[in-house]
C-alpha cells in the first residue's frame, strides 16, 4: 500500500505542542512506511482562520524538522470541490435544507433535555418536499444543509484501539455546510482524505466521534473503503486533566523562545504515548523514524511532563559542541558586545551542566556580566563564622591574589596557588567560600578557580575588594 497521511491543522491559534504530537507520529509513520505527508490547512472557519498563524504553523514545523511532500494545501481555496459534493448529496436526497431557527433549535433541545433524552435533531425540516427547499433558498431564505444520518451501527478498527461501535440512531442529522460556499469539518475532511487519496487518519481522540460521521459521509459520496483510522491518546497535564489554554501557553513558539531545542521537543513529543518496548529515552528523528510504530502506541492518556522535556533538552545541550552552544545560547547571554568569544564560550562551557534550556544561561552567566554585584553581606561568612574572621580571611586571600602575575591568571595556577592556603586554614570552606560569594554574590555557583578565571584579574580583585568593604 501506498502509505499517505495528511497533516491537517486549523490555523486559528499558534502551533501548539498537542499538535506537533499529531503531526509527528502521522510524520514518523509515514516515514516507517516510506509514505508521503501531506499538508492541508483546514481553514474552513472564515473568521478564526488567520495567516498569521498559518505562518506561525509552516515556520514551526520546519525549525522541528517535520517536513511534508504535498502541499500546503487550503481548504478555503477548495470551495468547488466542496460544492461539487454538497450537491451531490443534494441531488441524491442524502442531504436536504434546514431552515430551523436558533430558537426552534433551543425549544427542541429543552423538551430533549426535560425527557432525559440526548439532544439531537429530530428531522424537522427533513419533510419539506425538495423543491420547496430549493425555491426557499432560491428566494434568498437562509438555510444550512443537513446530512441524513442513517440511524444504524457503524464500526471500524481503529489501529490502536481495535474494534469500535457507533449507534448513529444517537445522532440525529449533522450540519455539514452552513451555505454552499461555507461548508464545515466533517464534510470537508471527508471528501479531503479521499481526494487527497489519505490511507490513514491518524488523530487525536478528541476526534474519535468524528469517525462514523466522517465513515457515513464517504459511504453516501460512494468513496469506496474509507481511510483506517487511529487515535492517539489524549495528552494530559501533570494535574491529570486534558491538557489545555489553562495550564499555561503550550505554543511551539514559546518552548522555542524558552531555548528548547528542535531534537529535544521531537524526542519528548514522540514518547508521549509511544514507546521503545525497552527503557531508552533518547532518540534522534532519525532513529525514530526507523522504530515507530502504531502498534506501541498506548490507549491510556500520556501526562505532559515539564520535568521531562527540560531533562531531555539537558540532555541534549550536554551533546552539543561548544561552538554550537555558544551560538544558540548567544541571544540568551545578558550582554555579547562587553566580552571576547573565548569569555563567552568559557561561560558558556562552564554552565552547561546545568542548563536546562538555553534561556537559563541568562540568570546562571549575569554574576559575570554585572558592573556591581548586589548580595545580602549575611551570605559570605562560611558555616557560621564570625563577620570578622570572614574579612580576615578575605583580605588573607585578596594579598595572595594581588601577588598572582597577570598572565599567570587562570584556572590551573589559582588552584595550585590558593588550594594549599585553603588547607592550611584546616577546612579549606572558611577561605573559599567566602572568595566565591565575593566574585559571583551567590550562594551557589561554579568554583571560585573557574569563576575568577574567567572574571580576570582585575574585576576578580575589584569584587573582593568590594566585599571587604561590605564586611567593614
Ligand atoms: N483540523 C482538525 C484539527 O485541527 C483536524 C482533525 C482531523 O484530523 O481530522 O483538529
């Protein structure tokens, strides 16, 4: 079989994670299968679709890496294929006009509700003989066409969830178009995967009610076999309820602006709700186009862990090439222009086993950017020594530093300098910790050797000086 699976999101809001998760597992089935993808922005809803976020889709697909071979195409620039099979229908009596008022519709609703019944449309306008419908919407009555849901079982079986019985007696007639140039998602779908010749529909099940509509509407265009069919867990937040608007803004963009990274973001996305079969939790694209499968696609909802994703993306960032690093922690730095790149890079190296997205380089590199530190004067003394012994033993240190040459200042040769005096003091903590709070004003942070190291001499000095005086 020729695999083609489509992508079909609804440019009415940002890209968001639950998306991607879509996307990618119909992505990485498709490359599995050696398949094509296909991009169909479902832009249907004149008023919510907006470029701006069609845009912000195709942008954040491509900066993932989940790359289609058809498309994009628009469902508002396929109006007369729509058209086309709306009159079919028509024509056929599988569909008719409704002319049914808010109102009447609420009244219906009301009495359904007092008899404990499930709302549903009753078939009003179903009666009106066709040519009266016609002639109705010919003298500019307004109307939406209704698609007759025959009242029997539909089953089919889903890939990830076997055998599934619809009773469509439950249903009632659906909308499917709101005027013939307005038509709506279960129509336009439909006649969608099967013009764009779709195998499978891989989704969300959020969506699984859709399915027999979707089924009874290709049984009436006379599609032929319909597309198999498989829905993905729901996604939950760590609260255990559908993950949504309220837990937060889950837009691809931000995790982006965040300094998550596209490898990481892939790896989380794909191991919610699929799994290896083992306990590996790193994988690249690559790999995880040759190992997926819909068979190890789970049933039970997949929890969104931000504790998870930021441990795969440090994980990530630790594989990263200090250059590559440098780069894309660049924008996050406080400052560029005030350093050499071999500062920078040094910064960097140094907090790289702490990062856990990019963006915190931010608040972990500022002690080295700040022209004053501002710190509470309580934090210097270690473990309860007295004010006194701490400026003591920072000006001890402050003398061994001043002796220290200018091109004798690094890591290696503060350390064999400073480490023996530390000893000396019989807990070498009483002298170094307060030489580290003096250069980063932290009570925790990277050595003071690599610290000074990167400060250089005179700013080194300058923050121990200013710490003494604090401690006058
Ligand atoms: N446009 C729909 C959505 O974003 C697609 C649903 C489907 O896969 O059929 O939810």
């Amino acid at each position: 079989m020729n695999v083609r699976v489509r992508f079909p999101p609804s440019p009415t809001g940002p890209l968001h994670m639950g998306n991607v998760r879509t996307l990618l597992f119909n992505f990485l089935f498709a490359k599995k299968e050696g398949g094509v993808c296909i991009l169909r922005v479902e832009d249907t809803d004149k008023e919510r679709s907006k470029k701006e976020w069609e845009q912000d889709i195709i942008e954040n697909l491509q900066w993932l890496g989940i790359t289609w071979d058809e498309g994009p195409y628009r469902q508002s620039e396929r109006t007369e294929i729509y058209k086309k099979y709306l009159e079919k229908l028509l024509k056929e009596n599988k569909a008719y006009w409704c002319f049914c008022s808010e109102d009447i519709l609420e009244t219906v609703r009301q009495e359904q509700q007092s008899r404990g019944e499930a709302p549903r449309y009753p078939g009003i306008c179903r009666e009106i003989p066709t040519k009266e419908q016609e002639d109705r919407i010919a003298n500019g009555e307004k109307g939406v066409v209704r698609f007759i849901v025959e009242p029997k079982k539909v089953s089919f079986t889903d890939l990830i969830r076997g055998e599934i019985v619809f009773d469509m007696a439950l249903s009632g007639d659906i909308v499917i178009a709101k005027d013939m140039e307005t038509p709506l998602y279960n129509f336009t779908a439909a006649v969608d995967d099967r013009e764009m010749r779709i195998t499978h529909v891989i989704r969300g099940e959020d969506h699984i009610t859709n399915t027999p509509k979707q089924i009874l509407l290709w049984e009436a265009l006379g599609f032929g076999p319909a597309p198999l069919y498989a829905h993905l867990p729901l996604i939950m937040a760590e609260d255990h309820t559908k993950l949504s608007k309220r837990h937060g803004n889950n837009s691809v963009t931000r995790y982006r602006q965040e300094g998550y990274l596209p490898s990481a973001i892939i790896n989380f996305l794909a191991l919610l709700g699929w799994n290896p079969g083992d306990n590996r939790e790193i994988f690249s694209l690559q790999e995880l186009c040759k190992e997926f499968s819909l068979e190890r696609v789970q049933k039970s909802p997949a929890v969104f862990s931000l504790e998870r994703l930021d441990w795969i993306n440090g994980e990530y960032i630790r594989v990263m090439a200090p250059d590559t690093l440098l780069k894309a922690c660049a924008p996050f730095l406080p400052d560029t222009a005030s350093m050499n790149q071999e500062t920078l890079a040094a910064i960097v190296l140094l907090q790289k086993e702490r990062l856990k997205k990019l963006s915190n380089i931010t608040e972990l590199s500022e002690f080295f950017f700040a022209k004053k530190l501002t710190y509470d004067t309580a934090i210097l003394p270690w473990k309860g020594a007295a004010l006194k012994a701490t400026k003591n033993s920072l000006e001890a240190t402050l003398r061994i530093l001043e002796g220290i040459e200018e091109n004798d200042w690094n890591k290696e040769r503060l350390e064999t300098i400073l480490m023996p005096e530390a000893r000396k003091t019989g807990d070498r903590g009483a002298m170094l910790w307060p030489l580290r709070v003096a250069l980063t004003g932290k009570k925790g942070s990277p050595g003071p050797f690599e610290v000074a190291a990167i400060l250089g001499k005179e700013k080194s000095i300058a923050r121990v000086k200013s710490a003494i005086e604090k401690l006058q």
